[in-house]
C-alpha cells in the first residue's frame, strides 16, 4: 500500500465515525466535502514518511497523527476561503465548503474537523501510550496560538506585519508538526526533525505566493492574483517574482540539508526534490528567466 492509498483509507475511517443516522446530514456533508476530494495531502505524507524513516513501530498512532494533521489542514482552508476572509468560491477545483453549503454550515464544518482531528488521535489504539500525550501537544501547537495557524490567519488582521513570522505561523508550523509527529509516533526524538518542518513550510508558502502570480485558475483549483487582491503579504510582493523563485530554490535547498542521516534520508530528500518540481516546474522557471533576461 503506498502512503496516498494509506491515508485515504485512515481519512475515510475517521470521517465515518461521524456519519451515522441520528446527526445532522447537511453538516456530515459539508465535513465530507471539506476533506474529498483532497489535495496533495503533504502533511500527512511527510508525517508518514518521518515515522517510517524513524521506524513505524506503531502504525495506527502514525495513521492517526497523519489523520489529524489532514483535518486541520481542512479546517483552515474551510475557514479562509470563507467571506470574512478571502470569500473564495472555488477549492480544490469545487466549489468551496460556503459556496455549496452556506457561510453558517462552513463555520461549523471547520470547527467539527478540528474536534474531529483531536477525536482521532484520542481514539488511537493505545499500543504506546506514553507517546499520545506529547503527539497532541506538538500537533496543537501547530494550529493554536501564538505560532500555529490560527496566528497566521490572525496577523492578516493587524495593521503591519513580518513576513517571515506570517509564513512560519500560516504554513511552516503545520509542516513541522508533520514532521515532528511523525517522529514521535514511531518513537524517535522529534527535536532533529523541526528543521526540515520549518524549512518545507517556508517553501510552500513561497511556492503558494509564486503559483498565486504564475498558475491558472485550472491548475491551482482556486482564483489566482488573490494576495495583490487582498492586499496580503508575499514573497512576490516583498522580493519581486524572480526573486521569489530564487529564494523558493534556496530554500528548498535547505530542506533537503534538514533531512537528519537515516534508514530513509534518501527517499525523504527525493520526496522533497520531487514536491519541489510539482509546486514550481523547472518550465515556469525557465519561461521567466527568458522574459526577464
């Protein structure tokens, strides 16, 4: 089984345990529609990839921490494209969980995946108990205050901010949550593994801030030019496009240097290389430094 099929699959688990007859069916729906079709599921791929690289001595609790990571990830993007926030009416190339289901159903499916996230976690066989404590606090600090997501949807609303604390909050403590749980799951020491967290995070949000400028709308399943737009900051905005993809490269480039000596450095690093190509094609690159040459 490859680790997309395994996620599905765990994904798929942990959404059913809500479905039953005697709840609201619109909200269910709604949830369900948050999380298929999914996206790329990096998160919950680099969680999987750490664990087995450090072991995977206990699957279902790394299943479980992948599970979690996923549905705050949803969570979050249920909640920006909302109207308060960048009133996006595509996801994912759907419609997006307030555009099919109302702004109210929205708001409630987000906050029922970030019950859900924490269910599936607490639900875990408890083959090492000893692990469950710190897995939810490391994932926690991912998404709460004053560095996790909720931050980095948060500095949007102040009057000035750091771009480099706005993409460690928005995107880089996610990832080096997925990195860090994936450790502690299996029983390896999280503390290496949060380098190579922080450093894809930058490198996402980057390529987000380069794809957002250069990709359709068909290609990124959402409307592009959303940052000028909104008025958000960006590394386009801050380093101009070709100095946005420069640093993208440097700073995937550090990634693949953050991946500590292990059983499985190497698939790690062709995973990142591999991510890297997907998010910025070498033909974009190559377009650009023609038209700017």
């Amino acid at each position: 089984m490859d680790l997309l099929q395994r996620i599905e699959l765990a994904l798929s688990a942990a959404l059913s345990t809500t479905e039953v007859a005697s709840g609201p069916p619109r909200l269910a729906a709604a949830v369900r529609h948050a999380v298929f079709p999914g996206g790329a599921r990096v998160r919950p791929r680099l969680c999987v990839a750490v664990a087995l690289a450090c072991g995977d001595d206990d699957p279902v609790l790394t299943d479980a921490a992948a599970v979690a990571l996923e549905l705050l990830h949803c969570a979050s993007l249920v909640h920006d494209d909302l109207p308060c926030f960048d009133d996006s009416p595509l996801r994912r190339g759907v419609p997006s969980v307030h555009s099919a289901f109302g702004e109210r159903l929205a708001v409630l499916a987000g906050d029922a995946l970030i019950v859900l996230a924490f269910q599936a976690m607490a639900a875990a066989p408890a083959r090492h108990p000893q692990r469950l404590a710190s897995l939810i606090g490391l994932v926690a600090r991912g998404v709460g205050q004053p560095h996790g997501i909720v931050a980095g949807q948060a500095w949007e609303c102040e009057p000035q901010v750091s771009l480099r604390e706005y993409q460690r909050a928005k995107t880089g403590a996610l990832f080096a949550a997925a990195t860090m749980a994936g450790a502690e799951a299996a029983g390896g020491a999280p503390a290496p593994w949060r380098a190579l967290g922080e450093w894809l995070g930058e490198a996402y949000q980057v390529a987000d801030d380069i794809r957002d400028v250069l990709a359709d709308s068909a290609t990124l399943g959402k409307p592009t030019g959303r940052d000028l737009t909104l008025g958000r900051p960006s590394a386009v905005a801050s380093r101009g496009l070709r100095g946005a993809v420069d640093h993208f490269h440097d700073v995937v480039q550090h990634a693949v240097q953050a991946v500590p000596e292990c059983k499985g450095a190497p698939r790690l690093r062709a995973l990142v290389r591999a991510e890297s190509e997907r998010l910025v094609p070498t033909a974009w690159c190559d377009q650009l430094v023609r038209a700017t040459a």
